[in-house]
C-alpha cells in the first residue's frame, strides 16, 4: 500500500477497480476496465469532492481532515455512500489517519484487503482480487457491485 494513493477524500486508491486493473494489466488478461494512476498521481485532488471544495481546489488543505468544517456535508454522504456499496466509509479513513497516522491506516488496510487465497490485494468496488480472480470479472453482469 503507497500513501500517495490516499485521496484527500480518504478514497484508498491502492484498492479501486481503475488502479488494480492498471497494475494487474487486466486488458491483456481479456478484461477490459478503465486504467488510473490515482487521484495525486494526476494532481486531481479528489474525483468526488474537488469542484466543489476551494480549498482542495487551492492547495490550502491536503486531506479533507485538516479542514476545520470536517466533516462536511459532501464528504459524509460520500462515505455513506461508499460504505454501502463498497465496505470503506471516507470519513473513517480520514478519521483512522487523523488519530493514528498514515503508516497505521495503510498497515491496517492491506490487513483488510488483503486476499484470502494469494495474499494480493482484493478491489473495494467488487470484492475481486485481479490478482487470481480476474476470471469472475469476465461474468459478472454488474463489475462495481460486491456480490452478497
């Protein structure tokens, strides 16, 4: 896990479906996903919160949790949203990294997501590990939603 792939929203891109289909190469592998880097690679700030967060946008904060309106209205529905599809809440994240530093949050992480079978590790969007499961991608009907 690299903390140049936490987003100043506290989205871990070390386990989004983009970043693990880049570093797995899942278009050579018959899967084609969309490829990124991460947000801080592209200097985006943040896919969900940048064009409505001025001081993201300005460079005046690095992480949503340096703002003193933490957190804000934006960043809590993101969270919800993201905890119901995806078992990462944003809001958490930032809180943990807050509390207990970036070192602390990535351990934690990849204890987290860490898979079961190959020890790489598993998507937050799916479940999936690219790794040794990149098969159950070319069924599944619906590539952003974790099988319950």
């Amino acid at each position: 896990m690299k903390a140049e792939l936490i987003a100043p929203c506290g989205m871990n891109c070390n386990v989004c479906s983009n970043y693990l289909a880049l570093i797995n190469d899942t278009k050579a592998k018959g899967v084609k996903l969309p490829y990124c880097i991460g947000c801080r690679q592209r200097d985006k700030k943040c896919s969900f919160v940048k064009k409505k967060c001025k001081k993201l946008l300005n460079y005046k904060i690095d992480f949503c949790y340096e703002c003193n309106e933490f957190p804000c209205e934006l960043i809590i529905k993101l969270g919800k949203s993201y905890e119901e599809r995806y078992h990462m809440n944003m809001v958490d994240n930032l809180g943990y990294i807050k509390e207990h530093g970036m070192e602390k949050f990535l351990k934690a992480e990849k204890k987290k997501w860490r898979c079961s079978k190959c020890g790489k590790t598993i998507c937050c969007h799916n479940g999936i590990c690219y790794s040794c499961d990149l098969e159950k991608m070319k069924i599944k009907k619906k590539r952003y939603r974790w099988e319950e």
